[in-house]
C-alpha cells in the first residue's frame, strides 16, 4: 500500500510539472507576441502572416486574434482547472513544507501610493510598466516617422495635428493592454490567480493599479481626439456611428461610464460613500458593452478573454445565489459579534483564509457582503462559520435581528463561494506569529483550527504559535472563544504549542460592567434550505474547464456559421457591407449565450447529483450551554485541573492599557524560519513589513492576510 501510495504521488508531482512546464512557456509565447505587436515586424509580418494563413470565410478577421490571444488565455485557463484538480487531489498543498521564493516575497516597498509590495511583485510591476512605455514610445516613434510637412498637408493638417491624430489612437491601444489584464484579479473563481499563489481577495491591489492605468489611457486618448477634431473643424465627428470602422459615439459612452465609475474609486470617496462606489462600479457592464461596439469584434478579441473568464464565474455565482442554504446556528458574543453556522455537504473543502459572500432578503435584496470562514473542513465536515462583526449598517440590522429577545426562529440566507488560496504553506516555518488587530483575528480563527486537525489527525510536525491580537476593549477577548468550534472542547488546543499575547488598549483594567454572556441561537430547519454546497461539486475544476472549453468551442461553431452563411453573403456577394458593431452585438450575444447554456448544464447536473444526498442537521433536540469551560465568558468557576492540559485562558496572556511592542517580539523570535502573518489595520501592516524588510532577521517572512467582516 505504501508503494502504491508512493508511485500516486511521483505520477501526480510528474502532472503538476508538466502542466506547470507547459503553461510557463505557453505565457512566454504570448509575451512575446505583446512585445512585438508595436513593432514593425509584427505589424508587417507576422500580422500578414497570420491572416494569409488564418483568415476563412468562418471567422474572417477576427480568426488570428481568436488563434493567438482569446484561444491562448482559455488554454492556459483550462491548464489551471487540470492543475488546480490534481492539487485537490493529492492533498498536496496544505502540508508542503518548501520554501520558495522567500526572499522575493519580503516586502521591498511599504511606504507609498501602492501600498506593500513584495520583490516578486516589484519586479512584474516594472516589466508591466517597462512593457508600457515600450509599446507607447514603438508606436509613437513609428507612425511619427512618416509624417512630415507635404503628407500632413496632402491631408489638409498641420503636422502637429497629424502627430495629434497618431498620438491618440496609440494611447487607446496601450490602454487596451491594460483593459486586457483588468479583469482576471476579480474572478472570484478564476484558475489563473490560484497558479501564481494568489486569490482574488488579495488581487484587489492589482485591479485598483490596472482600473487606474486604464481609465488614464482611455481619458487622454478621448481628449486628444477631442482636440484634434476642434483643431480641424471636424467636432461633427463626435456624433458619428460608423457602420464600418470605429464608432466614435459608442467609444464616448463607454469613456462617460468609465469615468462614472472611476470617479468614486478614489480612497476618500469609496470609505465615505462605499454604496456610492458600490453601484457606480456596475457601471463596468455599459463601459464594456459600448468598447465592444466602439472597435471591430476582430480588433476586441484581443483584450476581452478575462472577461469572458469573468462572465463564466459570474454567472455561475448567479445560479448559486438563487439558492437557499441552511443556517443551523449562531453564537453571539458580547462584543456585538456574530458566528453564524451553517450546514456543509461533506464533499465540500476549502483552505483557511477562505471568505464566503451573504446575502439576507430581510434586510437587503440586492447587498452581498464578504466574511472570512472561521471553520475548517477537515476539522468540521458537516459545518461551515463566518463571523460578523457589528461595524456596518448592514451588520448593525444582522445583530440586532438576531440578538434582539424576540430574535428569529429561521435566519433566510443565500450565500456565493467559499472563495480562498489554492494552497496554504503556514505548516513550513519553523514558527507562526499572527498579529491581528480587532475583527482582524476572523482569518487566523482558521489558521489555527487548520493546524488543530493536522496536529491531531495527521500527527504531524506543526510549527509554535504565537497569536498577537489587539482590542479596543476587554468585551472583544470575547473573540478567542471561536477559536474552538462550536463543538470543540478546550482539550484540543492542548495539541498545539500556542501563546496568546491580547492587548486591550483603551482599558487599564478588566471591565467589570458588562454582563453579558455569550449565548447561542439555534435555528429550525426548513425544506428548502440547502447545505452549502460546491456550485460545481468536488470536482469542480474538471467541471469549470468543461464550461470554458465547451462554451468556447460551441462559440466558434455558431459564429462560424453566422460568418459563413450570414455575414459572408453580405460582404462577398453584394455591394453591401455588415456593420461592424451590429457584428460584435452577434458575437458578444452568443458569447453570453454559450456561456449561459454550459453553465447551467453543468449547474443542474451537479444539483441534481447533490439532491441525492441526504440533508445533514435536519433537526437538533435540546439545549446548548451559553458557553464552554475555559472561555472568556464563562460564568461558573474555571475547573482548570480538569482539562488535560490547558485552555484558551490559560494560554492567553492580557495587557491592558497598552500595545505590543512588535520589533522587539518579532526580533526575539526563534527558528529558522518564522512566518509573519499580518491581518489588521493599514498602519499595522506597514510597521510590521518594515519590520521584516529592515534585513535586522533574515528568518521573518511577511505575509498580509486579507480578511472580510
């Protein structure tokens, strides 16, 4: 058995390289092709080229771009579902203990306009940007060349007016490199992210850089045409919608949305109107649908793959927000938090730091909102658990309804995901130090439920722990209780070699006022609720490659056949020519179409495959105590003797009236290597990458955790 065990494991390490080989030189080849596409060489060559060879009455212009950029993006889309898959698998992420890229992943910039960035990401962020400047200055330099004062004046300009018109279009076409790339750190379920050790959660930087760059682009190629049509006498051309060429009406509209939106993503409008950021931003789907009908479809298959990537993962997400799924309990604590408890299908895994999207009718139809998942798969097959703290207006209604004496008997919840990192590595330090600060704490709850099940289940070597956590006030140590599960008992953290140091900052000494107690809620099941469940089952990266393989090949067929049959006829054999935006309508519908069609196919065979099973937590008799011995809350003495070796208290050390002093117990740290894991305010997170960048102790490696409550 063990050499049956073993050879699985060298077949599976053999797939992932493969794969991985594969897809780093598939990216290579398509780099390639954006560094040269400014060029010469590409533009009067391999374009030539491609379209000698290419081009067919099937797809006509359009079938290069298909080839080399939107086939390329899905290929590499489809290699990560296979990865992805066998990872799953094998089991092999969560355990591996490697070290790589260490060094390039310490922070290398803290202070700034982009916040902490790694070496890792420095460096691609400079070959993006040296990959900018590049095809702007190639373009520029290429297409000024030809103009001197007898061509501009064939065309009746002046050669400030004709470098005016060249300027600008070559802005619109380096913008569109970014428009390409803006859509992939927003895939919740994306393939891609997961193959370069990211998640969308944590990507959200890349997007706010790219949304940024793309909307500067787009306003300054818009501008320039403006002033070069006032220049020349032909502001007509702001009201044309050409049937073959660039409609520039359609190109305004997509620029006035995107300038909607962009306007309220600047920091100080989104946290003091975040709604108001909330909804413009829905304004993507007019900005997209308009640049679309602005250039040729043939021309668009070059940037919109992500998107189309973007669209399968959220339809997808429609289909399993339609659901109802059973909430089974929740605790409230006194510090105005909540952990909600729902019931899981077995089937479905998740890594720690993995969020969940909510939804409650009662209180809003249309809001959903992110929260980390506290619970942890193995640990807890049959439940999942998010906490909420009381911060928003929306968590503010949450916790009222259901602390409230007259509190609901059946909380109706919809929820999308869980979403989270393909792998964890926490297990391959020596020493984990986590330091949180308030509801910052939600994403290490999992962490250390994560190390619970390995210490206990796989007796495996588990690194120390120190938890550095932060409060306002002595109600919030409430916290530490969900580092249980709600079934969990006081013994199980004995496995761990844990060290709690709490800091409560604006008390001195233990409150004595508040009487609260934790207590818990439990909710009556209804019919139709449902475990949550996977939206493509336990095999869903094999059913997500099926979707985007199959959506894309239905989409060739029927394209090619309307091209055939259709378009052909109408530019071939008559003096007639289709309409370029009524042809990128077709194409951006049956694209919709195709992914609609797959989609909920696969969707409603794997609900199908899910109403089989049996319910789990149908119905749950008798009373649970308000709390557990050894918790914060508990209001009977501690029988400290009678746990085999400690509780949470007992591993909690609480300082009141002050803060950590974080250099010197980062500093002070032993072992090879100590993993730094940051969730908490902005200001935390710089001092502490400051901390670990400073080169004092080459053994700490930083690592922000994103988190939602």
């Amino acid at each position: 058995m063990d050499s049956e065990s073993a050879s699985n494991t060298e077949s599976n390490h053999m797939v992932r390289t493969g794969i991985k080989t594969t897809l780093w030189v598939v990216l290579g080849g398509y780099a390639v092709f954006w560094v040269m596409m400014p060029t010469n060489t590409y533009q009067q060559t391999w374009r030539s080229y491609l379209r000698v060879h290419i081009d067919s009455t099937y797809f006509g212009t359009q079938g290069p771009n298909l080839l080399v950029h939107f086939a390329t993006i899905l290929f590499i889309a489809l290699l990560g579902c296979v990865y992805l898959h066998v990872v799953k698998r094998s089991n092999h992420s969560n355990f591996e203990r490697k070290q790589l890229l260490a060094t390039w992943k310490k922070p290398m910039l803290v202070k700034g306009p982009l916040g902490i960035v790694s070496g890792i990401e420095l460096a691609f962020l400079i070959m993006f940007v040296a990959l900018l400047v590049w095809s702007l200055s190639t373009y520029l330099h290429d297409s000024f060349s030809t103009i001197t004062p007898q061509s501009a004046a064939g065309s009746g300009e002046t050669v400030w007016e004709a470098k005016m018109e060249n300027a600008a279009l070559r802005l619109g076409l380096v913008g569109n490199i970014c428009l390409t790339l803006l859509f992939f750190p927003v895939t919740r379920g994306s393939s891609i992210l997961p193959l370069f050790g990211l998640t969308s959660e944590g990507s959200i930087k890349y997007h706010i850089w790219l949304g940024h760059t793309v909307m500067a682009f787009f306003t300054a190629h818009g501008v320039c045409y403006i002033i070069y049509w006032a220049a020349t006498d032909q502001i007509s051309e702001m009201l044309k919608w050409a049937k073959v060429g660039i409609s520039n009406v359609a190109g305004e509209i997509a620029l006035l949305a995107g300038l909607g939106l962009w306007a309220t993503t600047f920091t100080r409008i989104r946290r003091k109107m975040f709604e108001l950021f909330f909804y413009t931003h829905h304004l993507y789907i007019l900005f997209m649908i308009f640049y679309v009908l602005h250039v040729p479809i043939s021309f668009a298959c070059i940037t919109i793959p992500g998107f189309y990537l973007f669209l399968v993962d959220r339809f997808l997400r429609f289909l399993q927000s339609r659901q109802r799924v059973r909430a089974v309990s929740s605790r409230i604590l006194p510090c105005e938090t909540l952990e909600i408890n729902f019931s899981k299908n077995p089937g479905l895994s998740f890594n720690p730091t993995s969020i969940l999207f909510i939804n409650v009718p009662s209180i809003s139809k249309l809001q959903w909102h992110p929260f980390t998942i506290t619970s942890n798969s193995n640990l807890e097959p049959e439940m999942l658990s998010v906490m909420i703290k009381s911060e928003g207006s929306w968590s503010r209604k949450l916790h009222q309804m259901l602390s409230s004496p007259s509190s609901i008997d059946r909380l109706e919840v919809s929820v999308e995901g869980p979403y989270g990192p393909a792998s964890t590595h926490f297990l391959r330090h020596d020493t984990l130090v986590m330091v949180s600060g308030g509801s910052g704490i939600t994403p290490f709850i999992s962490i250390i439920r994560e190390l619970i099940f390995a210490s206990t289940t796989y007796k495996s070597k588990i690194p120390q722990v120190l938890l550095i956590c932060s409060f306002k006030n002595s109600s919030d140590l409430t916290m530490l209780d969900l580092l249980l599960p709600i079934s969990g008992t006081p013994s199980e953290i004995s496995s761990l070699q844990l060290k709690i140091e709490a800091y409560v900052t604006r008390e001195k000494e233990p409150s004595t006022s508040n009487g609260k107690l934790l207590r818990t809620l439990w909710f009556k099941p209804h019919p139709t609720d449902k475990p949550v469940s996977a939206i493509l089952g336990p095999k869903s990266w094999l059913w997500l490659g099926a979707i985007i393989s199959s959506s894309f090949i239905i989409f060739l067929i029927i394209i090619g056949l309307i091209t055939r049959y259709y378009i052909y006829p109408i530019d071939h054999n008559t003096s007639s020519i289709f309409s370029y935006s009524f042809r990128s309508f077709l194409n951006m519908l049956v694209i919709c179409i195709c992914i609609a069609i797959t989609a909920s196919a696969a969707f409603l065979w794997n609900k199908k495959i899910n109403g089989k099973q049996p319910n789990q937590i149908q119905n749950i008799e008798g009373s649970t105590p308000n709390t557990s011995p050894g918790s914060w809350v508990y209001d009977g003495g501690r029988e400290l003797e009678s746990l085999p070796h400690q509780s949470l208290v007992q591993a909690t050390n609480v300082h009141y009236g002050e803060r950590p002093d974080l250099k010197r117990t980062l500093l002070d740290c032993k072992g090879s290597s100590v993993g730094v894991l940051v969730c908490g305010p902005k200001q935390m997170r710089h001092e502490i990458a400051m901390i670990c960048s400073s080169g004092l102790a080459d053994n700490l490696h930083f690592e922000s955790i994103s988190f939602s409550w």
